[in-house]
C-alpha cells in the first residue's frame, strides 16, 4: 500500500494527468498539411503487418480469418511531423511542428512509394490533401525539400522525441489475439464440452441434508 507521502488529494485541476495515448494523424477534409516521415535510417521508414479487421484490427494467422474474412491486407506505420501551416499547407512563423502516429493502409503506403519513385521521401516532404476524412483518401503531392532534416540540430532534437511514437506505432498496428480468441471473434464455435450433469443424479444432492 503506498505511503502517505506517496499520495495526493485533488480534484479535477491536476494538469500533471495525461492519458498514456498518441493522437494519431488524420487528414482533414478542405486542409492541405505539409508533413514528412520521421526515419533513422530511410530504408526502414515503416513498420507494418498484414492483418483483418472485424470489430478491431487484429494479425492474420492463416488460418479461420483468411477463410471468414478473406485475404489479408497490410496495415503500416510511420512517424509523422506534421508542421505549423495555413490551409493551403504553407508553414507558419515561427517554426512549429508535432509529430503523432501515422497508421495507414496499403493503399496510401503504394501512394507513398509512387511519390517516392521520382521524390525520395527521405529529401523530400509532402503536401497531403484529404477528400474523405471518414476513409481516409489522401492525395499525396511532393514537396522541393525537406524541412526537418535541414539543420542537424533539429534534426537531432526530432529523432530523440520521435522515438516513443515509434514505439507506439509498433503496438498499435494490431492486435496479435490467439486462435481460440480469433475464433470467438468470429462467432466460430469450438469444441462442444460435455455437460457434467447428465451423470449426475440431482436427487442425490438432497440426500445428505
């Protein structure tokens, strides 16, 4: 049981309480962002799983899943810096950025590799533009440079903070559920248990009160 010295009484102003999550990046309908990918090293930008989705998102076991929902399909993450803009995606003075979990399909992630092909997103930031903020649709255009990366000093600064969000990102693709709980989820019954009673006398239990 903790101390007394390890407690405290307060009500409803303890700025102190934070939740534990990352707000994950959206884009948002009407609003050009200028962002970039966040990397150590360029040729691991990304982290991802092939996965299903019924009710939450959760790795493909080969299996049930594939049979009951189909093929599976990738789920990716990056770290995103998301800078200070206007609505046209033009960045404000003075600098300022956040960076947030960027958790994607593989849809975007072919968009992303395209804009890469000619604009290595390593150099290179993007301007994103979102037409269905409920599903995600993003039109991905590059930028002439990369901001983040100009001056070491910040960049130095970005990789540090990056890092827990990189972390999370690695959590959060999906949930890795046994079969047994696969199953459940997919309303496929496992084997039937035999019932104890049927070889039980009931009666029997009266006969010692």
């Amino acid at each position: 049981m903790p101390s007394n010295e390890q407690l405290e009484v307060f009500g409803f102003e303890n700025e102190d309480i934070k939740g534990g999550m990352f707000e994950k990046y959206k884009g948002k309908k009407n609003e050009v962002h200028r962002n970039a990918i966040v990397y150590t090293d360029p040729k691991a930008m990304f982290v991802g799983s092939k996965i299903h989705f019924k009710d939450r998102f959760f790795l493909c076991k080969k299996g049930k899943c594939c049979e009951v929902l189909g093929p599976s399909k990738w789920r990716v993450g990056a770290t995103l810096i998301k800078y200070t803009t206007d609505k046209l995606g033009n960045i404000k003075k003075p600098f300022a950025y956040e960076l947030l979990p960027w958790i994607f399909s593989e849809q975007t992630y072919l968009k992303l590799k395209t804009v890469n092909g000619e604009f290595p997103l390593a150099s290179h930031d993007i301007k994103v533009a979102c037409t269905n903020e409920e599903y995600q649709h993003l039109d991905i255009t590059p930028c002439n440079e990369s901001v983040w990366t100009a001056k070491d000093e910040v960049k130095k600064i970005i990789l540090e903070q990056a890092k827990p969000i990189w972390d999370f990102i690695k959590k959060s693709i999906a949930s890795d559920l046994s079969t047994e709980e696969i199953n459940e989820l997919l309303g496929i019954s496992g084997a039937v248990g035999s019932d104890p009673t049927q070889k039980l006398d009931l009666d029997t239990v009266l006969d010692n009160i």
